[in-house]
C-alpha cells in the first residue's frame, strides 16, 4: 500500500486534496487532527489512522472522487455511516486511506406501496425509513437490526448482516445495485443496466451472470444505491419467549424449533441468548457488587439471574398472520415444545399494556421496578418485529465501561463514541442442538482463562443455519483488559476455525487471517480485483500489504 511519507507522494495527495476541495467544498474535505480522530477511534481497540475524510452527496461526485484518486493513486476506504460496532467501526483496515463518507448520501429514492420495495441510498439510517414509513401511515415494515437506529441499512446489508424479521436473512430480500467502480464507471446489477426495464427491484438476477453477491464483502466497487423489499404490515403479532433454565437443556429446544423453521411455521428469525444477554440489557458490569472481581463471581451471577427473571437461555422470535393464523402458530409451537420441558409464553401488545398498568400501580417498589423493565422489553421487541429500531439491545456493548449506560441511552447509543471495548465473533454452525453445545464447550474455558463473561447469541438466520454472536466486553480504559480482550478474540478465532465453525464476517483484526495458502476462492477473488481494480484504489484490502489476496474488505460498513 503506498505511503505518504516522502515528497512526491505528499505532493499527489496534495493535488488531490485540492481536487477533491474544488468538488466538494472544503467544509467537505476534512483532514483536520480532530476529525481524523473520530474516523480513528473503534471499540476494537485497532483503530486506524486515515489521512482524510470525503463526504460526497451524491453519485456522481463519488464518481469523480474515484478518478482523481486512481489519477493519484490514492486509496480509498468506502463507509456508509460508519457504525459497524465490534467489527471496527469507521475505521479502514491499515493507516494511510482515504475514507468517503457516505452519510450524506440519505435520500430514500422511492417506496412502491403496491409491489412492496424501497430505494435507497448508504446514508439511510434504519430510523430514517421507519420514520418515512410511520409518518406516511405506508403498511409497509422494513427489517431492522439491533445495532441502534443511527446504523445505515445499506451498510449492513452488504456486510451480509440479518435482522428480526422474516425478511431478517436480509441480502435475500435486496434487488437492483447501483455500483461505482474503480474505472469511475457506474454499474447497474440485475435488469438495472437495462433503461426499459420494469423490474429491476422486483427480481434480483436479471439476464446473464449474478453480479450483486460480489459487491458484498468486498472492494470490488462502491455501492451508491439499492433496492431493498419491504413486508406487509401483518394483521397480527405476537412475539413468545421460552426460558431454559438448565444449560444442556437447549439441546432438545432447538432440535424441536429447527422443523417449525424448515416447513416455514416459524417465519422470524430466532433468536437464543444465554443469561448475561439479557442481564446485560438495562445495566453494566455491577463492580461494587463483584467486590473487584472480574468476571462476574458464580454467585453473583446467579443472583443477577434470578433478578432479571431467566434462566441459563432465553429463546425470542415472532409470530405474523391473521389473528387465526397467529392462533394456530401458537399451538403448533406449544405441542412441538412438549417434549423438551419448556413452554413458550406469548406477548401481545394487550398485555404489554396490562403489565404496564400493574407497574404503575404498584408505585416506587422494587417490583414495580422490575415488571416496567421487562415491559420496556417487551415494548422494544415489538417494535424491532416491526421495523421500529431501537437502541436498547447495544446495551450489552457498555457492560464493562466504566462509566456505565450513558445518560442519553438508548436514544443515542454511540458505543464508539463512548469508548466502549468491544470484539464481536461470527461463527456459523449447523442448526442442531449438540453442535450449540460443542461451541459453547470450545469457547468457554478461553473465556475463563482470560477472564471474561461469555456474551453469545444463537440466531436462525435461515432454515438450517445458526448465525452466532459471540462478544467480548471490556474496560477499553484498562490497557491489562485491553491486551487480554485482544488475546482472547486471538484464541476464540484460532479454535472456531480449527473447528470447522467459520465466521461469515469478520473485523478488521482478522481480515489477514482467513487465507490458509493455497485456497482456490481467494485467489479466484484475486484475479477478479486486479480484473476490476489493478490500482487497488477502492480500500486496498482489510488484509495487512503483504499478505495477499486483499479481497475481504467490507463494502460501505454500516
């Protein structure tokens, strides 16, 4: 990767700086300390240092910003919003690129009530188009993600992201990129290259070869534009729990969902999330309580537990329909779970209400307290079931900051702003219950060895495929706790591959450590990157220079 230490080179980036300020405006140009430390700062703890900041508003200066870099050889490291927590954030993979923002970049393009799909640019936050479907009464929902409703939609759909929803598996439910490449010519996928054509956001392949896949994950182009559908507002939803209260008893749990999810009963994406995901979701790390201790002491642990009103696992999805429909979901889940020692427990909005009317009346008491939590709860899974984001569930990102929840949480929830230490882990395992429990048995002893309480979700990101989140929370403050975080990401990623478990995302620290030598795909994606970007000028790869084949970078972060 070119470096800008000696004269010739500062002179180029000079040159283009100024290009770029003649396009832009220089309020739009920013290579100033300050700014550069904000583009620089990650809950990974491997911040980058970028040399600047583009903040194009549309796609044709993103097109005139790649042509004076390829003419200067400058890098460029593409981000939506920047607000890819536990994978680095805004950050680009080495120091030394050139980072263009896309934020500004946020109309939403068109929304067809009748054929159900939007258009939207990088900048579309996932409260920007909740927001433009609510204040339009449009019975259209949109699925949201966890990540906070300041995240960029198009950002994580092409890291492959998933959300809630039955359209949750969300890359499925694209149709249509728009797609700068490196050359500065602009790409149409599917029927978009075609000006006639009617369905370029109704079905994704078109005619010839599936080219949308390749802008996923990767440096091959800049994605300026998608068409993403939209679900009908459902008549009704209920959303069920099932508390497990012994580890090994999810087991039988999701070898009893797993047919549900195969035959299409259950059409939501499931969520499976052991105790301290859901101890964690209203407050941090209790250290007084500890006495100093780290990770949280057994005891301590089960009395947070017992507390918060859950077991070892918690297992959360929903139910869409007609209220007949939605009836007869509930009892075929009910009789599927039988067996397994568990019964699902159902909210509507009715009770949501009811609960919230007892906590009123019960006044100031502990468990008055406790019930409008859970209603909070409750309250925030509907919405996220409707494509109302929500930044309660980044919660779990503040666990070990020292400061706590912030005062403006969940409204603002900023984990990197607000110097949280987090490492997110993404293995994808089969949908069987014994393979749960073997990954929990690889990662958990490297937990307790570098001290650390185990966060891991199991998610039915398909019909037969866990997605897992694995996150390590840390005093990012702490540069002992820091190093070891770090260390055990290292140990956690070495055993999962080890394992045959492997990410399907990965962050910054470990771009560099998914080539494994002579591996045909790597050097197939090679060959495709020189074909469409031999200066490598669109972000020369999150693998370190010298290590090739600097292809997994992330497309537009969130």
């Amino acid at each position: 990767m070119t470096t800008y230490t000696n004269a010739s080179n500062m002179h180029r980036l000079e040159t283009a700086m100024q290009q770029w300020v003649e396009l832009l405006g220089a309020e739009h140009v920013l290579n100033d300390t300050e700014t550069l430390a904000v583009y620089a700062r990650s809950t990974s703890s491997c911040g980058t240092q970028p040399l600047a900041v583009l903040r194009p508003p549309s796609t044709e200066d993103v097109v005139t910003i790649v042509k004076i870099a390829s003419a200067f050889c400058i890098p460029l490291y593409p981000i939506s919003r920047g607000k890819n927590w536990g994978y680095g954030d805004a950050c680009a993979v080495t120091d030394g690129q050139v980072i263009v923002d896309l934020s500004r970049m946020d109309r939403i393009i068109e929304v067809d009530q009748t054929l159900a799909y939007a258009v939207i640019e990088p900048g579309v936050t996932q409260q920007q188009l909740s927001m433009y479907l609510l204040d339009r009464k449009i019975p259209l929902w949109m699925d949201c993600t966890g990540a906070g409703p300041d995240t960029s939609l198009v950002g994580n759909i092409l890291e492959r992201g998933f959300g809630h929803s039955p359209y949750g598996n969300r890359f499925q439910t694209v149709s249509g990129l728009q797609i700068v490449l490196a050359n500065g010519q602009v790409l149409q996928t599917g029927f978009g290259h075609y000006p006639q054509a009617k369905t370029t956001y109704l079905f994704p392949y078109g005619v010839g070869p599936y080219l949308d896949g390749l802008f996923t994950q990767s440096n091959l182009g800049i994605v300026t534009r998608l068409g993403m559908w939209l679900m009908p507002a459902s008549k009704c939803i209920n959303h069920f729990l099932c508390f497990i209260e012994n580890h090994e008893d999810i087991k039988p749990v999701v070898d009893a969902l797993r047919p549900l999810r195969m035959n299409g009963t259950l059409r939501s994406i499931v969520h499976i999330g052991n105790d301290l995901r859901l101890i964690s979701g209203g407050r941090s790390y209790p250290l007084e309580s500890a006495r100093g201790n780290i990770p949280l002491p057994a005891d301590l642990r089960k009395a947070l537990r017992i507390e918060a009103g859950v077991g070892a696992w918690t297992v959360s999805g929903a139910l869409y329909g007609t209220p007949r429909q939605v009836s007869t979901t509930r009892k075929i889940l009910r009789n599927a779970l039988k067996g397994t020692g568990t019964t699902p427990v159902f909210l509507t909005q009715r009770r949501l209400a009811f609960g919230a009317m007892i906590a009123r009346m019960l006044g100031n008491s502990a468990l008055a307290s406790r019930l409008k939590t859970k209603v909070q709860v409750g309250k925030a899974l509907f919405d996220m079931n409707r494509g109302i984001p929500n930044g309660r569930f980044l919660a779990g990102a503040y666990w070990r900051r020292r400061a706590g929840l912030p005062s403006n949480f969940p409204s603002h929830a900023d984990p990197a702003a607000d110097n949280c230490g987090l490492l997110w882990l993404s293995p994808i395992i089969p949908m069987r219950g014994e393979d749960v429990l073997r990954l929990h048995a690889i990662i958990e002893p490297i937990f307790e060895q570098h001290r650390f309480d185990l966060f891991i979700t199991f998610s039915m990101v398909n019909e037969r495929a866990l997605g897992t989140v694995i996150t390590i929370a840390y005093d990012k403050e702490e540069i002992a706790e820091t190093e070891r975080a770090q260390a055990c990401y290292r140990a956690l990623f070495k055993s999962i591959m080890e394992a045959g478990y492997i990410p399907y995302r990965v962050g910054i620290q470990s771009m560099g450590d998914l080539d494994q030598g002579s591996d045909n795909f790597w050097s197939t994606t090679r060959a495709i990157k020189m074909a469409l970007d031999p200066q490598e000028i669109i972000a020369p790869g999150r693998y370190q220079p010298e290590r090739a084949p600097h292809i997994a970078s992330h497309n537009n972060i969130s």
